[in-house]
C-alpha cells in the first residue's frame, strides 16, 4: 500500500489479499481495466459498477504488447498520482491495481491468445499486433482479479467485442458490461489521445461523430450500406482528416459484413489528424 488517495497495490500476492478484503466485506466486486490517464469516460464505467452495488477496482497499466513499435507506447501519458486523486475524488473506486511491466511480464513469458471472430478486419488491418495483446492482457487482468464483473466502454467497439468472445470461449468466470461512449460538449468521443490535439485538429476531429450521424440517416432512409460508407468515408477526408483508415457498416454482435439489414447494425471509423489516430462507433 502506499499514501496515495486509495490504496493501490503493486504485486499479484498483495492484490489477492486486498480482493479478499472487498470480498469479505459482502459485496460483489467490479473492475475496470484502464492504461491510465483517466478522464469523465473511465470514471463513468465506475459509477455503473456502483449502481451495481459492488466495490471496484480500477487497473492502470500501459500495456506495451498491445502497441507496435512505430505507435506512441513510449509517449502514451502515465498520470498515476493524478489518476489516483481524479477515482478518489469521484468515489467510483476502492482499490488501483498498478502493477510494473516484470510483475505483468515476468521474465521467461511465451504465452499469447489468438481470438478470431470479431477480431476480424477492421482494427486488425492497420493494428495487426493488437488483439493479441489486448486479450493477454485483458485475461490476465481478470483471472488476477477475479471480479464478479468487468466494464469496458462501447467507444473501443470492436475491443470489447473481441473480449466478450475470448471470455466466453475461455470460460472465464466474469461478466463483460459495455459502458456506453462518453462525449465532449461536440459529440467527439472521449480519448486519452485527445490530449495530443491542437485547436485546429481538435475543430477537425469532432467533425468524426457528425459524419458517423449523417452516414446512419442515409442507411435508416434506405440507402445502400455500401453507398452510406463510401459516403462517410469521403466526408471525412473533406472535413479535413488526414487519412482514413476505415468507415464500415458491419453486423453489431460478429462485426461479419452487414448483409442482414433486420440485425442489428454498427458503423464503425477510424482516422488519423497528423500523428494521431482517433475512432468511434455508433449503432445504426
């Protein structure tokens, strides 16, 4: 434990312990896995754990197999005594599990998860590297909390796809909660990588939610999903944006190609203002 505003452990046998603790007090137990630098969205996944009744840990960990060696692992913003203060604060947490990145990745480790499914395209054609490293780390978090739940935000859609299939394909014993996206005053989705934005990239991006709105009219009036996308798609590049990566309509549950318009359906973006890559979704 240390003097911080809660208490935050650093080691799998310290967090055990304290786990143990929330437990006997009678309550079920939640978690949020975060990389840290929290912000209203992080704090909004706590306060659905609250309504739940149950004690919460937050996890604050920057996790480097989830980023290739070109993206912004090493300037990714490590706010911890701040973070600390902000859950303390906001009373949505009773415990940060914080742990080093040996005590996380001990030396001699070789284990790696391959989820298929919704990990499909999308994410995995520009961040091939990434699912991987989201679902070690996302199931090592939970088999070293063991919560009754977790919550993940709807902002990282396809994310929190892929980790309810990996949960469930594994058997591990926790429920996956979607928190829905929180958003600034212009609808742009709430990001730690907003921080890297100046005022002009900052008007630019919170054009990304308009165009997804306008691109869910056009498929709700009828429109061809392919037309709607290609639609969305050009608009971003005129709103400014510098590279598109995706604008996709695709099925809400497998993130398969929409070709059912009776299902539930999901449009999905990435793009990029200078260095920096931004994305949302939204349900059509």
């Amino acid at each position: 434990m240390t003097d911080q505003p809660l208490p935050i452990v650093r080691t799998v046998a310290a967090l055990r312990e304290a786990v143990a603790g929330l437990r006997a007090q009678g309550r079920p137990v939640g978690m949020v896995p975060t990389m840290g630098a929290l912000h209203d969205g992080h704090i909004s996944l706590g306060r659905i754990g609250r309504e739940r009744g149950a004690a919460m840990v937050y996890s604050i960990f920057v996790n480097p197999t989830q980023f290739a060696p070109h993206e912004d692992f090493g300037r990714y913003p490590r706010t911890e005594t701040a973070d600390a203060e902000r859950l303390a604060s906001a009373g949505v947490c009773d415990l940060i599990w914080a742990p080093n990145g040996h005590e996380m990745y001990p030396a001699g480790f070789a284990t790696s998860i391959a989820v298929g499914g919704p990990s499909a395209a999308l994410e995995t054609d520009f961040r091939p590297h990434f699912f991987g490293g989201v679902a070690i780390v996302v199931a090592k978090l939970l088999l070293q909390v063991l919560p009754d739940f977790a919550v993940f935000g709807e902002k990282d859609y396809q994310q929190l796809q892929v980790i309810k299939r990996m949960v469930a394909d594994l058997n591990i014993p926790v429920e996956v909660v979607p928190g829905p996206t929180q958003r600034e005053a212009d609808g742009l989705a709430l990001s730690s990588r907003n921080a890297y934005l100046d005022a002009g990239q900052r008007k630019i991006a919170g054009q990304l939610n308009l165009v997804l709105k306008d691109v869910i009219a056009r498929v709700r009036n009828g429109e061809s999903i392919e037309h709607a996308a290609a639609f969305g798609f050009g608009e971003l590049l005129a709103a400014g944006f510098d590279k598109v990566d995706y604008l996709e309509i695709r099925d809400a549950e497998t993130l398969a190609h929409a070709e059912d318009r009776a299902r539930p359906l999901r449009v999905l973006a990435a793009a990029k203002i200078g260095a920096t890559r931004l994305i949302d979704n939204m349900a059509v």
